[in-house]
C-alpha cells in the first residue's frame, strides 16, 4: 500500500507542482494587486454634480417610458455623458436607462457617445478609441454581461487607464490601470486560470479549477503522509540525517513537514473558492421582498427630484447620485456626493445623516415575522463582518459601522446586515456562506481580525509561507523533470541495446 502512496504522490506532483508554484507566485502579488474593477468610490469620484436646472421629468414619466409593466426593484438618478440620466433596475432583465430630460429611453450608445462617456470620467486627459469587444483578458467577470459589448477608451493619463463602457447604457463599467494590466499577468489572470476564459475552452474553466485543485489537495495530503513516514525523529538514518534523502529531495522533505499543512489549507481553501458541486448554497436564499413594505410607485414618494436635489444642497450637501426605496413602508431617498458620503431623506422629512434604529427594526421583522428575529447593532467588526483592502476579491464592498445584523431561524440561518445611512441590505450571509467564510476567507486570504488590523505582521506571515510552499513546489518540480529525464534516458538505451 505505502508504494502506491508514493506512486500517487510522485505522479500527482510531476503534474501539479508548477501549477502549484503559479500559485503561489501569482497568490502573493495578488496580496497588493487585484483584478482589475471599478469600485464604487472611482464610480463616484467621476461624476458631476446633479444639476436642478432642467431637472427632471417625473418618477411616474420615467416608469412610463421604462416600458415596463411592473414597477422597478431600484431606481437612481446619476450621470452618463454629462447628463441626468434615471437608471431603474428590474430582477432578471436588463436595466432601463431613461434620459432625465426628454424622457427618452436608450437601448444602446455608438462610438462617439462612448467616448462622451469616457470624457465625462476624465475631462482633461486626452483619449483615444480603442475599440469594441464582447470580453477580453479585463472584462471576463460575468457581473459585466449585461453591458456587453464593451467599448474600449484608452485614455493617456499618468496610470495609462483602460475604460470599458457599456454599450448598452453608456456607463463606465470598468477601468484597468497600466499598474494593473502589468501586475495581472503574474497575477489574478494566471491564479484564476483565465487564459481558459473567454475562448472555446470556457465551458471547461470551472471545472478544470476544481479539479485541478482536488488533485493538489490530495497530492500534498498524500505528502505530508508521506513524509511524518518517513521522518525519524529520535533516531538517524545512515546518512547522519532524520531525513533518508539527499540534496533537493531533502529540501522537499523537510520544508514539507515544515509549511505542508499551510500548504494543504491554501490548496483546499482555493478548491472551496469555487463553492464545488454547490456545496454552500444547497438551502434557497431567504425572501426579503418584504423588508421593503411596498413597490416603487411613484405615487410613493411626494417630492419630485429637483425639489430633492434644492433640499439636499441647501443643507450643504452636493449630490452626484440619487437612490430612491422603501424601507418597511416608507419612502427613501438616498444621496450620494464624489467622496462616497451620503445623506438621507425620510419620506417629506428633512435631511439625516442616517435612518430611525426603529424603522430598520421593523423592517427587518417583516421578513420574517413567524420565525424568531435576533438583532444586535454592531458598532466594531468581528469575524463575520469586517472591511478589506479595496484591491482585495470583495474589498471595494461598503461595510460601514455601526451596521444592524439580523438572525432569523429560517432552514438557512440567514443574517442581514443592514446599513443604516440608506437602509439597504449590505449582505445576505447563510449558513452555507458562513462556512465558506472559513474554508475559504480565513483559509485562504488569512481573514482574521488580530491580522489584518496589524499589518505588516499579515503581510510577513503570508509571504513568509507562500515562499515555503513555492519551495515545496519548485523542489517537486525538479525532482519530477530528474524523474521523467531518467526515464527517458533508459528507454532510449533500451532502444539502443534491443536487437534489430
């Protein structure tokens, strides 16, 4: 039997080791570089501020020209090309843009209002058409197809940023910086394996990295196995050494009983990534339709948005986006300014820096009001809500504080996580998420609060590892080409020596 280990863990190697060593090395730049995305701090920076002359057709004109028979789920009022535009969402179709002005509806941009888009994101830097693509090594995120085709603006500015703008809306979707494309290459785009993306091979993609990685998480098991084995710790082999072998495959052996197990957490951590065979989403998410009290009639909300846009700028507030929903009921009206901040208006009341603790209490209950309601106001992060770098998988997500986390006893054991400066749901954490926040968040990225608040103490840890599993992998990789070297320099001789 221990022969067939060997033969598992030396075949699985000479296969999975320079992945492995890719790994590692694309893990630890992606630890400072991120794939590329517009974050919703760059989204707002770029725009201008809500003008109230000329502004704007009604909420109920804006619905009658979305075409659609069923209120929206959400609506704003941004800016696309220097102008007001309504953006109303609807659950399963595409996004209805209506022009603020006219009322005219777009259902696609040309060449040229792309780059009116472009130059609305950086009015003074000088722009060049780079073209119209479907998906490209910057654009495979799926979040992005409702905008595809992607036009392309490469715009000559100190970061050489790349914009990608939705030919279907107009907006800017994405921006890829020089530093970024670099970075990207020995970073997310191999650790992802993204050259299967976007080809005829990406009906495999998913696959190939679950696989891929069940492999390696066997193969480094079968080796660390292997190697307490043969490790002797109070007696020596011949050579002097607790180890049997020698030159590169002792540095294999001992560098693998020493960071084998964290090698093993991050192969396994990176398998659960991809959530294999629905592993953390196996119970329906928890309906929260009714958090919100009432649909997005118009008739719901009593002032119009130029009356909005005076009230807000009147108490020194400048907004470059409007949000309007309904909370338990009742209407509002989020605004948004080009550092992020918001304000809130509560029905016809005036302007708050953020909503009454009793109405998302409310709100929160009507979700689920047979079931038993559990509610704490965080007002620090903990384990299950906390902030990351923007760069990070999921760092460019709000997460504010003091936030409402709401427990309820449904089959999934959801939490809410409730911000009360706009009253949206931040997120909806199962408790399949939650394992997964384990397996693969704390696993993999080492999210943990004693850490990530004491940097660079993260950053040496993680690094200091990733090279102890970069040796172990690039050990593996020598001695696997030695191995298949060997091999055909017998078969070769054997060749030679054979009768004709």
């Amino acid at each position: 039997m221990k022969r067939y280990l060997f033969l598992w863990h030396r075949w699985l190697g000479i296969v999975l080791c320079l992945f492995m060593a890719m790994w590692f090395i694309s893990g630890v730049v992606m630890m400072y570089v991120g794939y590329p995305k517009l974050t919703p701090r760059e989204h707002l920076a770029h725009l201008p501020p809500l003008q109230t002359t000329g502004c704007c057709i009604s909420l109920a004109e804006a619905q009658r020209s979305a075409g659609r028979e069923q209120p929206p789920d959400s609506m704003r009022l941004t800016s696309l090309r220097d102008e007001a535009y309504f953006v109303l969402g609807y659950r399963g179709a595409a996004d209805a843009v209506i022009n603020a002005r006219s009322g005219e509806r777009v259902s696609s941009i040309s060449a040229a209002q792309a780059m009116q888009a472009a130059r609305q994101f950086a009015p003074d830097v000088a722009l060049r058409a780079a073209g119209l693509v479907d998906e490209d090594v910057w654009t495979h995120s799926r979040g992005l197809d409702a905008d595809r085709p992607l036009y392309r603006v490469q715009l000559q500015d100190v970061e050489q940023r790349l914009l990608y703008i939705s030919s279907r809306t107009g907006a800017v979707v994405r921006d890829a910086t020089h530093n970024e494309r670099v970075w990207n290459w020995v970073g997310a785009w191999i650790h992802w394996l993204y050259p299967l993306r976007g080809n005829w091979l990406q009906g495999a993609w998913h696959n190939t990295v679950v696989y891929l990685s069940l492999a390696a998480t066997v193969m480094a098991l079968l080796g660390m196995w292997l190697g307490v084995m043969r490790w002797r710790g109070k007696r020596r082999y011949r050579n002097g050494s607790h180890s049997p072998y020698q030159g590169v495959a002792r540095w294999h052996h001992v560098v693998g009983l020493g960071a084998g197990g964290l090698l093993v957490c991050w192969i396994f951590s990176g398998l659960m990534s991809m959530n294999p065979w629905s592993v953390f989403s196996r119970t329906a998410p928890l309906n929260t339709a009714a958090y919100s009290g009432g649909e997005l009639t118009p008739q719901a909300f009593t002032q119009s948005p130029a009356q909005l846009l005076q009230q807000f700028q009147a108490s020194g507030f400048v907004p470059v986006e409007l949000t309007w929903r309904r909370v338990a009921g009742e209407p509002v009206i989020v605004a948004q300014n080009a550092s992020g901040a918001s304000e809130v208006v509560l029905g016809a009341g005036p302007v708050m820096q953020r909503l009454p603790a009793e109405l998302l209490e409310r709100a929160a209950e009507s979700v689920r009001p047979e079931g038993e309601v559990r509610k704490e106001w965080l007002n620090t992060y903990d384990f299950y809500y906390y902030a990351r770098t923007e760069h990070s998988m999921l760092g460019h997500l709000d997460k504010p504080l003091p936030v409402l986390r709401v427990r309820f006893d449904d089959e999934a054991q959801t939490w809410l996580h409730i911000d009360p400066r706009s009253g949206e749901i931040l997120s909806q954490a199962t408790s399949g998420r939650r394992l997964s926040r384990v397996l693969f968040a704390l696993l993999h990225s080492w999210d943990w609060l004693p850490l990530l608040q004491n940097r660079p103490l993260w950053d040496v840890l993680m690094i200091g590892f990733s090279i102890g599993g970069l040796l172990i992998s690039l050990t593996g990789t020598v001695m696997g080409w030695r191995r298949l070297r060997r091999k055909a320099v017998h078969a070769k001789a054997r060749q030679r020596s054979s009768p004709p």
